[in-house]
C-alpha cells in the first residue's frame, strides 16, 4: 500500500511500512524511512510509486485553473470530487494527485479549507486578486526594462524623476529603487557608481553638496524678506583710523585693529568688531533665519552666508566707510603692561581692508626688523610685538613649536589651486592674538556684570560650550566667549547683544537661567559641528580633484600612525594598506593607483621609504590632522580648529568655522565638543 500525503506545504508519496492509530512508518521510493502523521495522508493507492509525483505533476500542468474553476460549485469540496467531475468518472490515482496539486498552487482560486479540502473563491475577490497579479507582473517587466537601461548606461525616464529619492533618501519599497538595486547587484557596483554611469549626476561635487543642502537648506540658499533695526543717530565717531587683515576672498570683515600714540607716551590698541546686533533685532523674521543656520558655511569656492547681503554691508567694516563698531581699547605701556582697558558703541573710520596675498611680502617675519616700506609696517609689527606678550601672557609662547601648515583652497571654473601658508606667521598671530584677548575680556564684562552668554571652555581636556564663565586650559585664559565674528556666527550675535545691553546699562535680551539661550547654544553646537564636517568633506573631495587636475601620479606622504599617511602638500590623511612597518613623521612615496571622488576614495601603493634627515623637523599632529583622520576612518571630528578665528580664516576659502584655539597645543581640541554634557 501507497499513500500520497502532504508534509511541509509539499506532496510527497511513499510505501506504508507499518500502521498505528494516528501515525505510520513509511519509506519513499529511494529507500528512505520517515514517521508521518496518519492526518497527513491525502490518497491510498496501489500503483507504482516510482515515477508517480513526477506524472502527476505532469497531468497537473494540462489542467486549466480556470476551467476548474468554473466546473466546482459555491459549497466546499474535496479535491477527488473535483477530479471525478473533471474527468467524468473515478478517477486513477495519478488524476487525483493531479488535482490535488492543481488545487494547491492556485490559491487565488481556490481556498484551503482542511485535508484535501477546497472552496472556489469569489468572483469579486478573484477578480481583484488576478488584477493585482497582472500589476506585479507588469511592475516585473518594468524593473526589468529599467535594470536593463542601467546597465547599459542609460537614465530610464522613471528615475530622471525619482533622482533626488534614489540619491538622497532611498525609497526601497519602490520600483525605480528596486531597478537601482538590482542594477548595482548584477554589475557589483554602488548604486551610486550605476547613476553616475547613466548618466544621472550633473557634477559629482553638486552631488556631494545637494546631500548637505538637502538635510540643511531644505528651501533653498536665499533668505525671507526681511526689515534691519533702525540705526542708533547717536553713536559717537572714534578719533582712530581702522585696518583690517583678511584673505582676498573674505567677504563679511567682522574685525578691524587700530594703534594710537597716548600722550603719555603709552599706546592704544583698538579692536573693533562689526555690529550687525544694531539691525538684527530679537525675534524678527531676519534673526529667526539667523537662528536657524547659526552660521556661515564655507566650502572650497563657495559660502553660505548666515546673513544676507543686505545685512552684511551694512555692518561690514568695510575700507572708505564710517561703521558702528563695538571696540574694545587697551592702553598698553612700554613695558607691554595693559594698564587700563574700556568698551563702547561707536562709529569708526575704516581706511584700509588689507588682504594676505599683498600684505604678506611686506609684513612676514623676515621683514620684522626692518622697515619693509608699507604704509603701516611700524603699526603692524608693534600690533605684533604686543600680540607676542599676550602670547606669552598666556603662557603659550612657544619658538621652539614647529610651524603648522594651513591650506587655502581657491576654486574657479571648477579647477582647484590648493596654497601652503604656515599657521602662525606674524599678521596670523597678530590677528588671532587680539581677537584671544577681546573674547576674554568681553566675556569677563558679561561675568563681571552678572549678564549671560555662551561661551568656549575647556577643563580636563574636554571642550564644551557653556553659559557660564569657565577657564578654558587649552588657550589659558580665564574665560572666553565667542565675540568677534558676529556676521559668520549666531553665538557671537548672541554675545554681542549682551555685551551691547552692558554697556548701554539696559536690561539683556537674554537673562539668566533663560531657557532661550540654552537651547540657541545647543542648536549652534549641533549645527557648528556638522558645518565643520561639511566643510572637511568638501576638502577632501578638492584635493582629490587636486591629485587628478595635476595628473599625480607619486606623491610623498608623511607616516601618522600603523597604516595612515598624510599626504605632502595637501590636507589629506588616507590608509595606504601596502604601507610597511614605520615609525610615525617618516617620508614615504607613494603610488596613486586609483582616485574617486564619487565614493571620496583614494587608493595608494607605497613605493619607498625615504632616509631620515638629521635636518627633518619633529613632527606634529594637530586639530586637523585629527580630523581629517577620523573622516578618513568614518568617524569625522566633531571640533576641529584649523586657523585662526579672524578674516583670516577665509584663508582656507572655509573661513571661520574655525576658531583661535588653533594656536594652542593640539591637545585642545582633541575631545570633540559634540561629546560634552
């Protein structure tokens, strides 16, 4: 005796060895043995069991469904009543089975109701289920179409108009992204390596920036309509004549230096700080926006102001131009000893905007001992002079630190030049020196009157953003609040309606304990440091189109750490896999065997090790080595600090998401901010 039966979804057939009441031994044609379940069997029969599922599949496929369909009744039914109705008589034990298994593979007709036992399934609901069977098919055919456009190259139209979804923010129960992910599968690609192949991206760098704007600027770069404050008519006019130093491509001038012989015989040293607080007034529609950006975003050949330009002008320190301006003054004797120092709102001349590329020649630190013959040589190198003490005043002076490399990127018609400036030549140091001191006394006033703001600590080697006045170890100042780039940064707007509110003896905008400053704080926090992410991306992907504009083909590298190097003349550190066993700050060559700046990947050989050079410098890893290494391991730095605070951070075409705890020891920063309670 055979039995025909039914065991995981699956109809199988075997010879009964024994019989129990509710169980039965049995072995299947290849001689294996099983216990079943006695409920499990569907048909007893007495041909041969070789061969038997196979010519009953076989039977099975020349039933038509829907013939079946239509002979069965409304009423439930067993599938050997079908089978004698459809063959018009008993039918064999191969007919049956047939039956059987037509029955169970078309569950849209028929419903399970029990062993062997069916129901036709509504017209209605057949209907609408061989509906949606055509549309799965049709939607097959189509992922199909479009899977084959991709890997021939080709944009089908449906993903020209989903592109923003696939790039962006990927809809996986979609057809266009399923095609996509099919495409990339069969090809062993990225999904976004089949897009760009078809076609899909207008520029890799406009693809790397739409990811950002998408997240951050979701309406897009421009600004609402928007009204300025009216300004004060009566700010007193300083009898100073006002310089600034910045980078030739520094657009928003928040700070300008000015020297005055007392006649004492001491000197006054102005700093004066541009004060877009006149005209972005609280809980307008402008300060709403600037609270939302809370800072300026700079990229290599381009910026995001966080303020519009018709903002900026007027309160940029502009040369030719009499601007209000919050200047901070320090009367200095011969002995560099600050013996008196005081605030105030007031309107300055502005005779000069000078620029790094042209300053440079005449004021560097070969020129410090002799007149190099630019109108303000002797100004500049007292300012510097002066700059030094406050340096060592911190006790941060340090001769012996081996200079540090900052780079500036100049992108134009999308080619890049990528320039070497050390960190801390004399108009940097000048600058982020006298910008160190105005943060620290202005956030001492703030203190001194009991009046909030947020400022920039450092305790036990963290970094943190705080309301309260805190040391900050790494700068070695008592406190610091952020300042002096009010056009570029929301914090230092913040700061300076509080420090306007002092000195006008008028209540602050924001009181203690305010629930309103806090969450501004926290907000810049979180914004500042994906800026800064941003910003270090951006770089990345010009100094891979550096390597191919320039076809480079070796490049020497510098040995950080196990397998990472950071490459020469550029701000990249990569993984070079090949990289033997050497100690960190040897020279090795490289070469570039592949560079991507699709995926921002970069591949290297090492070729040689470079002898040891008795006259090498030691080697250093600051801020933005750590950062860039951490992006390099996908863990971007949340505080790195490349330059100084100033304009001159506009150096780097990246300006001033970067602060001036640059010039303290690389420790600084090395804890990021966004880690702090």
């Amino acid at each position: 005796m055979n039995v025909f039966y039914e065991e995981d979804g699956h109809f199988k057939v075997a010879s009964v060895m024994s019989e129990a009441d509710s169980s039965m031994q049995v072995e299947s044609s290849s001689g294996k043995r099983s216990k079943i379940k006695s409920n499990h069997v569907l048909m007893r029969f007495e041909s041969a069991l070789h061969g038997f599922i196979e010519q009953a599949q076989a039977e099975a496929d020349t039933l038509e469904t829907d013939f079946l369909w239509e002979c069965c009744s409304d009423d439930e039914f067993a599938f050997e009543s079908l089978a004698q109705e459809y063959y018009g008589g008993k039918p064999n034990a191969v007919q049956a089975a047939a039956t059987a298994i037509k029955l169970h593979g078309a569950p849209m007709y028929f419903y399970r109701k029990g062993k062997g036992r069916y129901k036709k399934a509504p017209s209605d609901i057949l209907n609408a289920a061989l509906a949606g069977l055509e549309k799965k098919r049709q939607q097959a055919a189509l992922v199909a179409s479009m899977v084959e456009a991709l890997k021939a190259q080709t944009l089908p139209d449906a993903l020209k108009q989903k592109l923003d979804m696939l790039l962006y923010a990927p809809d996986k129960s979609s057809l266009e992204f399923k095609a996509l992910e099919q495409a990339a599968a069969d090809l062993k690609q990225l999904p976004i390596q089949v897009l760009y192949a078809a076609g899909a991206l207008s520029s890799i760098h406009d693809y790397h920036l739409g990811a950002f704007l998408r997240e951050y600027f979701p309406h897009g770069e421009g600004f609402p309509a928007f009204e300025l404050g009216a300004m004060p008519a009566d700010l007193p006019l300083s009898d100073v004549a006002a310089f600034s130093i910045d980078d030739s491509t520094t657009t928003e001038i928040d700070d300008a230096l000015s020297l005055t012989l007392l006649a004492n015989g001491h000197r006054q040293v102005g700093i004066h700080i541009a004060v877009p607080a006149l005209g972005v007034l609280p809980d307008q529609v402008l300060d709403h926006e600037v609270m939302k950006r809370l800072s300026t975003v700079y990229m290599p050949g381009h910026k995001i102001t966080m303020l519009p330009e018709g903002a900026i002008r007027p309160f940029s320190l502009d040369a030719g131009h009499t601007k209000p301006a919050l200047s901070l003054y320090l009367e200095v004797a011969p002995d560099w000893t600050i013996v008196h120092q005081h605030s105030r709102l007031e309107r300055v001349n502005i005779v000069e905007n000078l620029r790094h590329d042209t300053l440079e020649p005449y004021f560097n630190a070969q020129t410090l001992a002799q007149d190099s013959g630019h109108p303000l040589w002797s100004s500049l190198v007292y300012l510097h002079q002066f700059a030094e003490s406050l340096e060592k005043a911190r006790g941060k002076f340090d001769p012996s630190r081996p200079a540090q490399v900052d780079y500036n990127f100049y992108v134009t018609d999308g080619q890049v030049r990528i320039v070497n400036r050390q960190r801390g030549a004399p108009m940097d140091k000048l600058v982020a020196e006298l910008m160190i001191a105005a943060n620290s006394q202005w956030g001492l006033l703030l203190a001194e009157h009991g009046v909030p703001g947020i400022y920039r600590a450092q305790n036990g080697g963290k970094v943190y953003m705080t309301t309260k006045a805190e040391g900050h170890q790494g700068l070695g100042v008592a406190q610091y609040a952020w300042c002096t780039s009010p056009l570029r940064r929301a914090v230092d707007l913040i700061n300076q309606r509080q420090l306007i509110a002092v000195l006008s003896m008028q209540a602050p905008i924001y009181t203690a304990h305010s629930d309103v400053l806090a969450g501004h704080m926290r907000n810049f926090d979180q914004t500042y440091n994906a800026y800064n992410d941003f910003q270090t991306r951006m770089e990345r992907y010009w100094c891979l189109q550096y390597l191919i504009q320039a076809h480079i083909t070796e490049i020497d590298a510098t040995v950080w750490r196990e397998n990472l190097v950071r490459l020469a003349g550029l701000p990249y550190i990569t993984k070079v896999h090949s990289l033997p066993a050497i100690k960190a700050g040897r020279k090795v060559r490289l070469s570039v065997q592949s560079v991507d700046p699709l995926l921002m990947a970069l591949e290297c050989k090492f070729l040689h090790l470079y002898e040891e050079d008795a006259q090498e410098t030691a080697f250093v890893i600051d801020e933005d080595d750590m950062a860039m290494a951490a992006n390099t391991l996908n863990h971007v730095a949340t505080d790195p600090s490349p330059v100084s605070e100033t304009g001159a951070n506009d150096a780097k075409g990246t300006a001033s998401l970067s602060t001036s705890e640059s010039l303290s020891t690389s420790e600084t920063a090395t804890v990021p901010l966004a880690n702090q309670p």
